[in-house]
C-alpha cells in the first residue's frame, strides 16, 4: 500500500507542480531496491507540503507505513536541542561565548585547563573536543539528564576545544542541562512549551510511552536473508540522552520545524518562535569539516550541518538510532524541504537516490556522486601516516598488510571494550589523505567507509572515522 497527500501552506510566489504519482513511484521502486522496510517522505515546494509513504512500518507484524506514522529521528533531535539554546542566547538569557560552567558548575571535563574554557558556541558546532560515545543511563525520572552531566564529569577529550571538529552527542546532553537550568523546566517540557505547542506539532513527541498513541516505526537490521529483520529492541536510548538523539515525529512535523527556520524564525501564525539573528547565526559557518562524506556536510553551524552543492548553499541534518535513519535537507533559495524517515535496510543509498532526483528537479541542486574509490586509485605514499590514533573508547592503528597494502585496525577499548571485536579494514586510496575503507560488516551494499586523515589547529595529525577525530598518540 503506498499513500500520498498534500497539504495547502500558503507562500508568496507561483505554486510548483509537484507530481505525486511520479514521486510515489519513485519511492516505492528505490525502498524496493534499497531493501528499506518502509519510509516516509515530506516535501515542501511551491508553498505546500507534500507527503508520502511506502512500505511496512513492522516486517514481523505487517503494519504499512502511513504519512501520520512516527519515526525515531535519532541525531536529527540536536537540531530541536540547538533550537532552544538559540531561543535562550536570543533573549539574552545565555551567553554562546561565556563557558558553560558559568551556568552548570558541576560541568568538568578530564582536562581542568578546558573545563574551565569550553564554551556553549563549542557545544553547537562540535569543537569542544568532547567525545561522542559517553554512554550513561539517568533513569526515567526529572533528573536524568543532570544525572547524566554528572557522570560525565571527568570525561576524556577527543581533541583540544577549538582545534577541530569532532562530532559529539554528549556535548549536546550538555547542552540540553543548559536548557533546564536557564528554563527551570525539563528539557522534554522545554521542547514541548517553547517549540512544539507553537508549532502545532502534534505528531512530535520524546517519552517512548507518548508514541504508543501513533504508528510508529520499528527499526530493522541485517538478518540472515536479503531483507532487514525487525530489531531485538525497539529503543536502547535512556531518556537522558534526549536532547542528542530522542525526538520521534512524523516527516512533515520535521519539515515544519525546518519550515520555521526557512521564515527566519516565525511560525506559520506569524508568531516568532525565533529572532532572525538566532536563525542566521544557526546557519553560518563554524568549522569546516574534514570528512566531507559521513554526513554529506562540507562544514558545520550552531547546529546545522552545511552543504555547498556547486555553490548552492543548503543546511539540515541527518539521524540515526537502533535501525532507523533520517535525513533532513533544505534549500533556502529555491524554498525547498526535504525530509525522509525509514526504519532500515540500505536507507542511505536511498537517501542518495531519491534526493539526487527530488533536489535536481525542484531546486536545481547537483549533489556528489555515491563515496567510493576512483576506478584508479592513486598512488599514496602511507609512511606519514602509518601509526596510532586514539580518542574516548577507540584506537585506530594503520598499518601495510603482508601485500604491502595499507591495512586499519578499529579496536574498542576502556569503557567501550565490550561494544564489539575489532574490525580490521582495507584501505583504497581516494586521494593523499581521504581512504575508502572497506571489510567493516554487513552494510546492504553500503561498502565504502570514509577514512580521513587531517590535522588539527595545534598541529597534531588525526584521523577522522564517523566524523570523530582520533588524535594521532605515536608522533615522532
């Protein structure tokens, strides 16, 4: 069963014909193809959303995917997160430069030189240096994200504050404390008083208990056959990590929370959810991003991930929890939004599909070819790269195999030793420091990962996997 609808938003301009038929079609060849369970699509063009779906949202119980079903959205959360920081800086409540142990003293990290400097502006744009894999469970009551901040306490750094990019889910729990203390509420109430009731989002909800009204998605892994299998689980996430990776909501909810973003910050009543400033300084420029591939970003706002398609500026963010995966685009030249939610099997090579004709017809946006080697890979001289790379619970060694090929060992150590075995992976060169890896697990196709190697401010080489960066530990 596959449905489709359209909903009248009114905006200024010609109203663009946008081909249900055609785009249904597409997306339930490419979900086919892909081996996704069930997706949904929202798109805003020519001043209206348009929604779709296809597929299951269960592959065990055989309930079909419709436009009002509910999504993990995963990561795409930090967007909602950024959001209220934004509306507290807005209202001169926070200050994004002043550092953050001014408004939360019980924040440290394991170096007492950047508990003492690391600053809110960081904790958005992903320079604090602080890791991603910090793993606490606060329980389900009030108190589990401060819960949370506190056991972070000490925690290890990727990398200096300041000297890169490192992508880090806990600075965004971090941030999310920020939100409770300046507002006095959760984070869960802040988000449903500040922007989900002036929205009138009423398909976007945090508490796993609040979905049970909706349709919601399972997720789907790899199985034994082609097809994904339903996961063991519905949701590993503890409520404390909400404000990085818990909001589930509809596609169209998402889309019209980037809407608000699109009208510098009002909401479709006129109301100013955010002032235009806030919403400007969330979509300029940061930090330049050295893995270009993970997440399609070429670099990184006060929240937003930022794309520049052969000089067509976009922003947005994309997601994922256990077997769900999210994507989130916007165009704001052409006045375009894009959201896709699905629950597995090879959803991004989906996302690239389906986005690369959806955003070529309606907003003229060529994206980048799939990330693979080039059929002739050059020739790279690895000896400055060869050695020991480490961040919070990794090591990545890089070495040459017996065949004089270069070789890297993923291996989970301290409080994350028992995550997995390590991987061991295949280098193939796309250039003197971006390396396509291949031999990390099943991944539906998906075979190359990117492996990147870059240096930071201070001068010390790295090594970015996952768009986290592992300091290099054995310079000579």
């Amino acid at each position: 069963m596959t449905v489709c609808g359209s909903r009248n938003h009114p905006a200024e301009g010609p109203v663009v014909t946008f081909p249900h038929a055609h785009w249904q079609a597409r997306l339930d060849a490419l979900r086919a193809t892909h081996h996704v369970p069930g997706a949904t699509l929202a798109v805003f063009t020519g001043g209206r959303i348009h929604e779709l779906a296809s597929g299951l949202l269960h592959g065990g119980t055989g309930v079909e995917a419709t436009t009002d079903s509910v999504f993990q959205l995963g990561s795409i959360a930090k967007i909602y997160t950024a959001t209220l920081v934004m509306q507290l800086a807005d209202a001169g409540e926070l200050d994004l430069d002043a550092p953050v142990i001014e408004v939360l003293p019980e924040f440290s990290v394991a170096d007492p030189e950047a508990t003492m400097s690391i600053t809110t502006r960081q904790l958005l744009s992903h320079t604090s240096g602080l890791t991603c894999d910090f793993t606490y469970d606060g329980g389900r009551g009030d108190d589990c994200v401060a819960r949370y901040v506190r056991a972070a306490r000490n925690v290890a750094l990727d990398c200096p504050p300041g000297t890169a990019l490192s992508y880090s889910s806990v600075g965004y729990n971090i941030l999310g404390r920020i939100v409770e203390v300046v507002t006095g509420r959760t984070w869960d109430q802040a988000l449903k008083e500040r922007i989900v009731a002036p929205l009138g989002l009423t398909h976007t909800m945090t508490l796993p208990e609040e979905a049970l009204a909706f349709r919601t998605a399972m997720g789907h892994l790899p199985g034994e056959g082609v097809d994904p299998e339903p996961a063991p689980a519905w949701d590993r996430m503890p409520r404390s990590a909400g404000p990085s990776g818990r909001v589930l909501a509809t596609a169209a909810d998402v889309l019209r929370l980037a809407k608000m973003h699109l009208d510098g910050g009002a909401a479709p009543d006129g109301t100013q959810i955010l002032g235009p400033d806030a919403v400007g300084a969330m979509q300029r420029r940061e930090v330049d991003v050295p893995d270009r591939w993970t997440v399609s970003a070429d670099s990184w706002g006060l929240g937003w991930s930022l794309y520049d398609w052969n000089g067509i500026r976009g922003y947005g963010h994309d997601g994922a929890s256990i077997g769900q995966y999210g994507y989130l685009r916007v165009v704001p030249g052409a006045d375009v939004i894009v959201v896709l939610l699905t629950n597995g099997g090879a959803a991004h090579l989906l996302y690239a599909d389906l986005l690369r004709e959806l955003l070529l017809d309606l907003a003229d946006v060529r994206m980048p070819p799939a990330f693979a080697p080039p059929a002739q890979p050059p020739a790279v001289d690895m000896a400055p790269l060869l050695g020991t790379y480490r961040r919070e619970g990794i090591v990545v060694t890089v070495g040459l195999g017996p065949d004089g090929a270069p070789r890297l060992l993923y291996e989970f150590v301290d409080g994350m030793q028992d995550f997995s075995p390590p991987l061991a992976m295949d280098l193939t060169p796309v250039s003197g420091t971006v390396f396509a890896a291949s031999g990390a697990g099943p991944s539906f196709g998906e075979d190359w990962m990117p492996v990147v190697f870059a240096t930071l401010a201070d001068g010390t080489p790295c090594c970015y996997i996952g768009m986290r960066c592992a300091p290099r530990v054995d310079v000579r």
